[in-house]
C-alpha cells in the first residue's frame, strides 16, 4: 500500500503514491475505506472478491475529477447502502480521465466492519491527480 | 497576495481592501494575538481573502476567533451579499447544513449528581439518545411525514409528540425556515433522513449535562431561567445524512455550472450561485429544507433527553423544569435587512462556524470537553458583525495528531477526576475531539465579549459528556 494521512486541521488528507493509475486509485479507495472502518479495513483486501461483479464505467473532464468520482462511488455505497467493495478490477486512461471495469459489492455487516467515522463528503479542496507512464500521485481530503 | 494584518483594536484587526489590490471588502478579523497566530499558521487567512475577492461581495466580511481552515469558506467566516441580486454560495454554508446547538436549563441542583448518579445518567443518555454511526433514531420519515419536516421543521415534530408547543418560540425562526422546498431535496438526500431524526451523529457532535457555573449577568440569566448551581443540558448536532447529501450534490453541480457564470473565484469550493439563476434558487430551497431537518432533529433528540430526566429523576418535565433556553444554528444563510447610510438593504448573510447573535438572544458556544462552554447575550453593537460571533472553540490540533498525543485511557481517567464521565462511540473519536484539540474558549469569547458582540451570561461546565 502507498498512501498516507497528511495532516489537516479538522479532517483527513490522504496522498497516494503508485507507479501505474489503477494502482493509484485502488490505493486511494483503500484510504477511504480505512478513513470509514479503520484499520478493520484490511478485512476487506483479505475478503477476495464478494459478491456479484457490478460494472462501473465513469469519465470526468480531469484525473482529478475522476478520482472525485471515484471516491464519491464507494462513499455513498457505504453511506446509502452500508456496503463496501470487496474488489475490483479496473482500468484508468489517465489521459482521457476514463475508469472502467467491475467492482464487487458486499455488506459492510457481512465482512464484520462496522463504520467508526462519519464522513460527509470527498471535498475539492487541494484535489490533485497527476498521472504519467511511470507514476501517479494523488491527493485529496475527505470532510469529517 | 502578501497579506498586511493590521491591528485596530483590542483584539481586533483589519485586512483593508485598500491595501490589497483584488480585495473587494474589508476584513475584521476577532481573535487574540495568541489566536491570530493559529489562524495565520494554516490556510484560513488566504481562504478569507477569497471570500471577500468574490464579486458583489458586501463590505466587510468577518472572521470569528474560532476560525480555522474550512472548504471553500473558512470555518468561523461570515460574509453577505445583496439578497436580490448577489450570491449565494454552498461553501459559505458547509456541508452540514444548520449544525447548531440547543440549551435546555433545569431546576435541578447539579449537587444532586453525585458520582453514582452521574454514570447512572450517562449510561442511560448512552442508551437512549441515538449517537455514532448507523444508529437509527426514533422516527422513520419518508413521503409526506419526511417531506413535512422538511418544509416546516420542529413544529412537525412537536406536532408528533415530541417536544413542548412552547418549545418552538424558543428556537431561531421558531424552527422553521420560510422557503424550504422538500421537492429541491434529492431522493438521495431523502433516503439518508429516513431514519436519523433524532440522532446526534459523531465526530465533534455531542450532548453533555452541563453544570451552571457561574453567572455573569444575573438579569439576562433569570429571563431566561437559568440558575446558578443547576444542571443544564446542551445539545450539538446538525442535519445528518441528509444535509451532507443536499451540499456535496449541489457542490458538484454549482462546480460544473460555475463557468457559465462568467466570473473567476479562487477556490472552487467557494461555488457561489446567482441567486435568481434556477440553480441558486434550488439550492436556497434545499438548503432551507435541509435546516428544517436539522431543527427537527435537536427537537427530537431533546424530547428523548427530557425523557430519560424524568426517569433518572423521577420527576415531570414541568417539575424538573426541563426547559428549552434556545437553539441556534451555525452553518448557514439568512436573508436578513441591514442599514447603511439610510437605506434598508435585504442582504443574503452567510455563516459558516458563526452564530447569530441579535439584541438580548441566546447564544450558546460550545467549548471542549474538559473546560467550559458559554452562555453569552446578542449586542446592538454586533450590528457591526451581521450580529454574528463565534460559534466554540475551534480546533487547534488535527485529527491524525490528536489521536496520536491522545492516551484516551488517561484523558478519560483525567476527567473522571475532574467530575466529568464521558462515554464515546470510539476511542479514536474521544481522542481526536479531546480539550488539547481546541483553542481556549475564555480567549475566544474574550475576543467577542471585548468587541462588544456578546456579553457572558454564564458559564457552563460538562459533567456527563456523550460523543457519538
């Protein structure tokens, strides 16, 4: 895994290091879920693929946005339904700002997560995506 | 922009636009020399210089002393523009629309709390209060019921049951907003309020069984009825679920619909709507329905503290004197009519982390959880502010470094010792929202009380302090 926190007055900031985009959003959607769970997260990367695949096929006008997206995705999968992805496969053209693949869904209940941060929303604030063929960072934070 | 901070007063300073090419108002910013250098060492100050960069701007913008770093608007800002013809922005809001704070005094004598009571009544506001996260609340709201509270606020829920008729005329806009819409509110936004009306959340929300302290103002106190020496209950929640939803969808739509606008704003967090555009009107539509909800939902988290009183204590609400002294919201905007050089002006006044503070009302600051929240009275003299203040202490430190300095087995130990039981959801909520976190009230309310915004009526000290 390569992300981390970074710190913030009142919320979470996560950065993301990865050499390839699919790496690097995997990584971010792991912050977020570990933002949202804590560290019973790794139940989830342990729990294999759960679930009936759902394909997920999404395009913004920036990285940046897409990663938006992307993190508002599990968000309100986790807020609305109470149901985390347990995997993915995925594919990110960087440079036309594309996601698509699949994704796994399944009850946060039925891999034992039970939710110990509310987070209100993936914010604009300080929201960075760059991405190249031999590395992409990311950066975002989410609203506490 | 290098920005020049001018000091202008006793705890006052100044950011003229004169100086600033780019500046479109004034800014005052109220703090202690200790608390302007916190605001200074994050990103608060460039985030208020956008603010009063933004076009049709009123001159001056505000910012309190429990400022810090927000999205779009700085926590602790306050800023208006021409209610006709300016501009309405969601991140001058914050994403949970109308967080607010409610007093409820009592005429039970906090010696009556004794250790054993006082776990008694924590574990039993721990049980039947809903707090943290995927708990459910009382009411179960969708179609027409959820769509009532939306429109009209508390009254729909004292109508349910839950609450005083006499509660209503002692809340800001008797709890409810003119102009909400539940058509504005997205299905989305709706699902999330089905079953949280009556749920204090987590995060820096709370409920705590306060002690009066000390009175200030004896006159105002006893207007009010709050007594030296009682207990006094204050509650800290917002519009959940459902308000988070209305902000983040209109966030992202007033982002992608900004271009159309033909302005510039430094941060696009700041996402400012023209008020007549279709969008600016249906996000003051949801926004207001969003702030019914959040009235609704300290009303009827109120009624279920009352409930657990009366058995704790085995008394009526009328006999324990369970008494609603105010609510008051601080995350959001009002249309409200000011004079300058002797025309009236219906102004759209924006208050993020900031408190409405008119004439002789209540107005409640949180501080943390280990020292003092306060009572204060709104001044004539906080004309100058939009009759607006602080609204708590303001964080000081992050949440990733609270919960790293925080020992929560000693920070709850400690403040057993004090007199204070405190039950959380999680430990790493009770450490990232420990007393260290937070600036030092007495400096904040200093900063207001010197600027003759406010005046302390009383102070309140936690007893039994529940985070979600």
């Amino acid at each position: 895994m390569t992300y981390r926190f970074t710190d913030h007055t009142a919320d979470y900031g996560v950065e993301v290091y990865a050499f390839t985009a699919e790496e690097a959003f995997c990584d971010a959607a792991r912050a977020l879920y570990e933002i949202l769970y804590g560290k019973n997260a790794a139940v989830l990367f342990r729990a294999g693929h759960q679930g009936a695949p759902a394909p997920v096929r999404m395009e913004e006008g920036t990285l940046a946005d897409l990663l938006h997206a992307w993190l508002s995705l599990h968000l309100d999968r986790c807020v609305q339904d109470r149901r985390v992805a347990s995997g993915w496969r995925i594919r990110v053209d960087f440079r036309r700002a594309r996601l698509e693949g699949e994704i796994y869904m399944t009850e946060a209940a039925k891999l034992g997560l039970t939710l110990e941060r509310e987070v209100k929303a993936v914010t604009y604030h300080d929201l960075r995506a760059q991405a190249s063929l031999e590395k992409t960072t990311l950066h975002y934070i989410v609203d506490v | 922009m290098d920005v020049k901070i001018r000091k202008v007063g006793e705890h006052k300073y100044c950011i003229p636009k004169s100086d600033h090419p780019g500046l479109r108002a004034d800014i005052y910013i109220y703090a202690t020399e200790q608390i302007l250098g916190a605001i200074r060492a994050d990103q608060t100050c460039t985030q208020i210089v956008n603010v009063a960069m933004m076009p049709d701007i009123v001159s001056p913008v505000h910012l309190m002393p429990d400022a810090h770093f927000g999205y779009g608007f700085p926590i602790g800002a306050v800023a208006a523009f021409d209610a006709v013809d300016g501009w309405v922005s969601p991140g001058g809001v914050g994403a949970d629309i109308n967080c607010g704070v409610r007093l409820m005094s009592t005429d039970i004598p906090a010696d009556e709390l004794n250790e054993k009571r006082r776990k008694s009544l924590v574990e039993a506001l721990f049980r039947r209060v809903p707090s943290g996260l995927g708990v459910g609340g009382p009411l179960k709201l969708s179609g027409r019921p959820l769509n009532d509270v939306l429109e009209r606020g508390a009254p729909a829920i004292v109508e349910k049951g839950l609450g005083l008729p006499e509660d209503l005329s002692h809340i800001e806009d008797q709890g409810s907003i003119e102009g909400a819409e539940a058509a504005s509110v997205s299905d989305a936004a709706k699902k999330r309020g089905f079953d949280q009306c009556g749920t204090m959340g987590s995060g820096n929300h709370f409920l705590e069984v306060q002690r009066v302290e000390k009175i200030f103002d004896p006159a105002t106190a006893g207007r009010w009825r709050v007594s030296e020496g009682t207990l006094a209950v204050m509650i800290h929640s917002g519009s959940r679920g459902l308000g988070y939803q209305v902000s983040d969808e209109f966030w992202k739509r007033s982002k992608k619909a900004l271009p159309s606008f033909g302005i510039e704003v430094a941060d696009a967090q700041l996402s400012p709507l023209p008020i007549r555009s279709d969008l600016g009107r249906e996000y003051l539509a949801a926004m207001r329905a969003a702030a019914n909800y959040a009235f609704a939902n300290r009303q009827a988290l109120m009624h279920l503290v009352r409930g657990v009183f009366q058995d704790e204590f085995s008394g009526t609400a009328e006999g324990l004197g369970l008494r609603l002294v105010y609510d008051v919201a601080h995350n959001i905007a009002k249309e409200e009519s000011y004079e300058s050089a002797g025309v009236t002006r219906a102004l759209l006044v924006h208050r993020k982390g900031a408190t409405r503070a008119f004439p002789d009302q209540p107005v409640i600051i949180p501080g943390d959880m280990g020292t003092a929240s306060y009572l204060l009275a709104g001044t004539v003299a906080a004309r100058s502010s939009y009759y607006t203040v602080c609204h708590g202490a303001g964080r000081v430190l992050s949440r990733t470094a609270a919960k790293k300095r925080v020992d929560v087995g000693r920070l709850v130990r400690e403040l057993r010792d004090q007199g204070i039981e405190v039950r959380g959801g999680s430990k790493a909520g009770l450490a990232e929202e420990a007393p260290e976190a937070y600036k030092d009230i007495e400096q904040v309310v200093d900063a207001v009380e010197v600027n003759g915004l406010a005046r302390r009526v009383a102070r309140l000290k936690p007893v039994c302090v529940i985070k979600g």
